[in-house]
C-alpha cells in the first residue's frame, strides 16, 4: 500500500478550526438562549400550551432525527459544501424564525432549523479529521470544538439577556446570521473539501426508517420526561425500537448503507459511545437541575444564573483541552476514568445543597461535572471518530452527536422524574386542607408552580416548597454519583486495550493511506 508523511497542521487547518467552532457555539446559544425568550414570546404571538412545547421541542427533535442521515449525505456530496448549505440555511430560516407573526410559522420554521443544524455538527467534526491528520493535533483539535458548545450554552443567558433587555424576543434568533455570514466567506478559504470515494446509491428507504426509529424515541424520552410511563411513551419507544430493527437489518445488506454498522464491531468506538452515553446522562440531569435551582430557589435572573455558570464551563474547556495532551503520556482510558471519578466527587457536593444559600456548593460541584464532560467530550469523541476510516467519519461522528443528544434527554427525563417525583412525595402533605384545586395541583406539580400560586399560600409556603425541590435535587445527583463512579470503574475496563495519543506513530514522518482522488482542496 503506498503511503504519505502526516503533515502537520499549518496556521489554515488552525485557522479552519475557529471557523468550524462558530457553528458549534451558535447551536449551544440556541440551546439557552431561547428559554429566555420564551416568556416575551408567548406574550406576542400567544401560543396554545401544546404549541409551547413544539416550539420547543420541535428543534431538537429534527436535529436528532437527522443527524445521522446529515452525516452520511455530508460523505457523499462533500462534507465542506453540506456544511456551507446547513449554514445559510440555518441563517436564512433565523430570520423567518425571528419575525415570526404567528405560533405556527415560528413552530416551522424552528423545525426546519432542526434539520439545517443537523448538517453543522457531523460536518464540522467530520472536516476536523479531514484537516489533521496527525493524531495529536487531531485530539487536541476535538478538544477544541468539544468545549465551544459548551461555550455557546455558558454565553446564551449572558447575550440573550443582554438582547432581549433592549431588543425584542425575535433578536434572539437573529444571532445566527453574523456567524452564518462569516462562515459562508471563510469556509472556502480555510477549509478543505472531501467527498468519500465510491460513495454509492443514497437509500432514502433508509433515511425513512431512521427517522421513524429515532423520532419515536426521542418522543418517548421527552414524554416520560413530562409525563411519566403511561400508555403512549410505551407505544412511542415500542414503535421506535421496531423501526430500529429494521433499519438495522437494512443497513446490514446495502452495500453502502446510511450507516455503516459494521463500526459497532470496532470495540474502541463501540466503547466510546458507551462512555459518551452514559456519561451525558448524568450531565443532561444536572444541567436542567441546577439551572432550576439558581433560579428557582436562590431567586437568580437568567443573566445572574448564566454568569454563576461560567466557572464550570471553563473547567470543561480545561477539560477538554488539557486531557488529549495528558493523553499522549497516560492511556485515555485512566484520564477518563480519573476525571469521571472527580465528577463523582462533585456530584456528591450537589447532594449537600440546602434551600437556604448553596450558590457557592453548586458551582464548585458542578464545575467538577463539567470536568468529566470536558474529558469524555474530547477523548471520547476523537476515540469514535479515529476509530472509523476516513470515509466514514461523517457518519462516525453523526453516531458520536445522536450518542450524546440521546444521554442529555435520557438525563433529563430520568434524573428530571426522580427530582419532581421526590418534590411531589414532599409537598403532598405540605398543602393545606381547603386549597383550592387548581391552585393545590399548580403548587403540588413543580417548584415553576409552587412560585407561581405563592401569594395564594399561607406564608413560608414557598420556603417548604423549596426545600422539597432541594431534597429532589440531591436525591438525583446521589444516583449520578453512583451511576458516574461505576461508569469511571468500566471506563478503566473497556478503553484499557487503547494506547497513548500518537504511540502507535513515530515524532515524525507518521504514515497515513494515500488521500483518496476525490478528496480535494
């Protein structure tokens, strides 16, 4: 087989990597930012309550349903020329999205948003592996784009407030349109194009039956998230997972399947995802507690609350950064394991917030969740895309993005339903005899309501109700502990058969297969 020397990333690929980034903030400031908006949003174009959740919901349900088959096209028409078309789409429909005159055209168009956003992330992540080569440079590179989502989520509270204090709730929304510009003006500078060879026919057969796998169950996370196991989660998941059967099975007899599931027998990217998975779990559960708490029970406006969150996004971005280079001296599976065990740690801080002042406690302990995040983000993510051949990164990194949308709702359904079936056992025999129904049902459902039907309370109502939220709180994270400490022990186990960064490869003159004719600059 003939080879090539590795070259190193010069100031192009690096320069490529800021662009690549900016897609990956803005989809974390859309995660955030939105939340805010949503009151003045309601105001204006008065949705129904069902029409509130989708306009919610409706975005990440297509990004997820999507992923998968945005990664594979992204393989097959260019993962350079995907990405520019998800960008002017994301920026064109921000637009629409942002002058929005009713519930149903901002419903719309955050679904087409949904399916635009699904090309940016496997894209940027997919070129990534294009444009460094070198095994180093590509772990740090990951690490790099691991923490700008993160970042994007850190900032949407801080500039969202800072919008929506002077602008209207559209504003919000309109965010994307500079970063889309630059995007669309640099990418052909900076970015190199890459088409897999010999992609073959795209199945849409295939297309359909993932959506109809993956959209069903992510339905039934998000409904047992608000609703529990009743009778159409149960019905969602069993036509999700029937779906996913046969998808499977199809994949398993095209000769260019959407996804390629033969990668599964790889054990380093059957083990990353499993890491990645389980993992966010316990992240997605926190992150919407927390978040909760700050402003919930410690009284914090969205802009305060944000602001008290960047000591741990920064711990990530440390995180993310340092654990590929101390991953070239120690195996990844001991650097995961080892921060996975300090995220235990700060999980068990979490257990000891109290309703009466802990703003001090969960930002410490959340930092160090973030830690492990930081980690698994980086490492794991380079560990399933490395583990895939070139042509297939695309969809090698769509499975590591469905892998982590899934852990995030999974965390929020589950660690979410324990925290309010705790808060609901409390507060059951906290409400006074003779309150009235509607206010009883408010008060006994969530602290949102508790806060909502206070001044209908007799006094220190709220106060009780607080402590119960507070007691659902460190009830779920005492799970995440234990969850995350047994997860750092298997991560130890599984990823022990993988080496340092770079250590199956010399310093220099590395050896790589020749770049395939159809991948170009």
């Amino acid at each position: 087989m003939s080879t090539t020397t590795v070259r190193g990333a010069g100031a192009r690929e690096w320069g490529g990597l800021a662009v690549l980034s900016l897609p990956t903030v803005l989809l974390g400031l859309d995660v955030t930012v939105l939340y805010l908006a949503l009151p003045s949003l309601a105001e204006d174009l008065q949705p129904s309550g069902t029409q509130e959740l989708w306009i919610m919901d409706a975005y990440g349900f297509l990004i997820a349903g999507f992923l998968i088959t945005m990664g594979t096209l992204g393989d097959r028409i260019g993962r350079r020329k995907l990405l520019m078309i998800g960008a002017a789409a994301f920026g064109a429909v921000s637009v629409l999205a942002a002058y929005s005159v009713s519930a149903e055209m901002l419903i719309g168009a955050r679904a087409v948003l949904g399916i635009a956003g699904a090309t940016l992330m496997p894209s940027t992540l997919a070129l990534i592996s294009n444009m460094f080569t070198d095994q180093r440079q590509r772990s740090l590179a990951i690490g790099v784009w691991a923490t700008s989502f993160a970042l994007g989520m850190a900032l949407g509270p801080v500039v969202g407030g800072v919008m929506l204090n002077n602008l209207w709730w559209g504003s919000a929304f309109l965010l994307a349109v500079p970063v889309s510009l630059v995007l669309l003006v640099a990418a052909p500078l900076l970015i190199p194009e890459y088409r897999a060879p010999q992609s073959g026919r795209f199945d849409l057969l295939s297309v359909a039956l993932s959506l109809t796998a993956i959209l069903p169950l992510v339905y039934a996370v998000k409904r047992f998230a608000k609703d529990g196991l009743d009778v159409p989660t149960l019905v969602a998941a069993a036509i999700g997972l029937v779906f996913a059967v046969l998808f499977v099975r199809r994949q398993g007899k095209l000769a260019s399947p959407l996804l390629d599931v033969r990668l599964f027998t790889n054990r380093t990217f059957s083990a990353a995802l499993s890491v990645l998975l389980i993992g966010l779990v316990g992240v997605g559960g926190s992150m919407l507690l927390i978040t909760q708490q700050l402003q919930l029970v410690e009284n914090l406006s969205p802009v305060k609350a944000g602001l008290w969150m960047g000591p741990p996004a920064l711990l990530m971005f440390v995180a993310a950064i340092g654990a590929p280079m101390v991953a070239r001296r120690v195996p990844p599976g001991i650097v995961v394991a080892a921060t996975l065990a300090l995220s235990t740690v700060g999980y068990v801080l979490l257990t000891q917030v109290d309703a009466s002042g802990g703003i001090a406690l969960m930002v410490i302990g959340f930092g160090l969740v973030y830690l492990g995040l930081g980690a698994i983000a980086a490492l794991g993510t380079d560990l399933v895309v490395g583990a895939a051949p070139p042509e297939k990164a695309g969809s090698a990194s769509a499975m590591s993005e469905t892998v982590q949308e899934l852990g995030l709702a999974l965390g929020v359904a589950i660690l979410g339903s324990l925290a309010t079936a705790v808060y609901r056992n409390r507060i059951d025999d906290e409400i006074p005899a003779g309150t009235p129904s509607q206010v009883a049902d408010a008060a006994g459902d969530s602290l949102a309501g508790a806060v909502s039907s206070a001044h209908r309370m007799h006094a220190g109502w709220l106060d009780q109700a607080k402590e119960a939220a507070t007691s659902g709180l460190n009830i779920a994270m005492l799970v995440a502990a234990v969850c995350t400490l047994v997860l750092s022990i298997l991560s130890a186990v599984v990823l022990r058969h993988v080496g340092i960064i770079g250590g199956n490869e010399p310093e220099t003159d590395e050896t790589v297969p020749e770049e395939p004719a159809t991948s170009r600059a």
